[in-house]
C-alpha cells in the first residue's frame, strides 16, 4: 500500500499450522492509512505444533503511513506440542514519521501440560520519527486454560499509555497480588500462576499500568 491507500476493516481466522496474517499489507508507505483489523491465530487441536505470526497492519510501515486500531489474538493449545504466537499491533519495522494505532493484543492460552508461547509487540521496532500507539496486552485464563509463563512484551511503553489487563487469573483482582521483580534490563510480573516479562523495561510500575477482570 502506498500514497493515500487506505485498508478496509477485515476479519479473520486462521487454521493449520504456519499461519502468517497481515492485515492490511506487507509494506505501507506514503500515506496509506490501515484498517481498523481483527485477526485471530490458529490453534492447536489435532496438528502438530502451531505457529502463528500476525501483524495488525504489515510488516513494514515508512513515510507517514498509519496503522489502525487492530485486534489481534493468539491461538490456544489444547493438546500436547507447542503454540507460539508472534504478535505485532502494526508492523515489526517502523521508520519515517510511521505512525501506530491503538491495538488490543490478546495472549493465547494452554491446558494443563501444553505449552503456549506469547511474543508480543504493541507497535513494532521504531525508528527514526515513527511512533507508536496506545496499546493494551490481555492475558487472560479461562478456567484450566491459562496464558502460562512464557509471555514477553518486547516495547511496553508507560510514555505512549501502553497498559496490561489480567482476566479470570485465581487470585488475582488487583496491583496488590502482583508480584514484579528486575531482572536485568527486563521487568517480571508474577500473577498467580502466569508470568510476563517486559523486555527492555526496568522503569517502576505502579496500578495506572494494569486493569483487572
């Protein structure tokens, strides 16, 4: 997409096994304008391992191109194996004066003894003037299906509002039952049986950086 193109509002689910999705195009550039997408990873019943990689609007936005308020949602393992979710709001690679929209990123989840792997970015690798949006992560549990421990935001970002929601995780309804501990260059928040690491961010969070359900 380039000049003044702009993405239609899609939906989508994917199925098999190496699911790739972008929801506007590959590349935007100029002025393109992305839709405002929902895409939803495949997941994983009677197939192999599952891997699903989902951008909200491409792969590659420059000039003044703007990403759309996009849902994305991981895949959810119900058997042995692995899923792995590779989650971008808008676009891996964001330069020029890029600019990304509000997304809402939604971790996938595992029964007992599955694995489920989240690695998600709000808005992507900014460069030069590009800047991103106001996302929100959702981990969320539904009884024996949980988001697990191996979950990474790669540019959670206090500065562009950027905030964390914990839904239906046993004993966790506030700030208060969170654990957060430093790990390097990275932040890890323990929440009853789930954990989240903020790669790359060691500022202090507090309760305006969570929500709760």
């Amino acid at each position: 997409m380039s000049d003044d193109a702009r993405g239609g509002d899609d939906v989508a689910v994917l199925q098999g096994t190496d699911n790739l999705g972008y929801g506007d195009a590959v590349t935007m550039l100029g002025s393109a304008v992305g839709g405002d997408d929902n895409l939803t990873g495949g997941n994983k019943n009677s197939f192999p391992d599952v891997v699903n990689e989902l951008y909200g609007d491409a792969f590659a936005m420059s000039g003044s191109a703007t990403g759309g308020n996009d849902i994305l949602t991981g895949g959810q393992n119900s058997e042995s194996g692995e899923v792995s979710n590779f989650l971008c709001g808008d676009a891996l690679q964001m330069s020029g004066a890029a600019t990304g929209g509000n997304d809402i990123l939604y971790a996938g989840n595992a029964a007992p003894g599955c694995t489920v792997i989240n690695d998600m970015w709000g808005d992507g690798q900014l460069s030069d003037f590009a800047e991103g949006g106001q996302d929100l992560f959702i981990f969320k549990d539904d009884g024996p299906m949980t988001v697990g421990t191996q979950n990474t935001i790669h540019d959670f970002s206090q500065d562009q509002g950027d905030s964390i929601m914990f839904s239906g995780v046993e004993d966790v309804q506030s700030f208060n039952d969170l654990t957060i501990a430093q790990s390097g260059t990275s932040t890890i928040i323990t929440a009853g049986v789930d954990q989240v690491t903020l790669e790359n961010f060691t500022n202090v969070l507090t309760a305006d950086d969570f929500l709760f359900a």
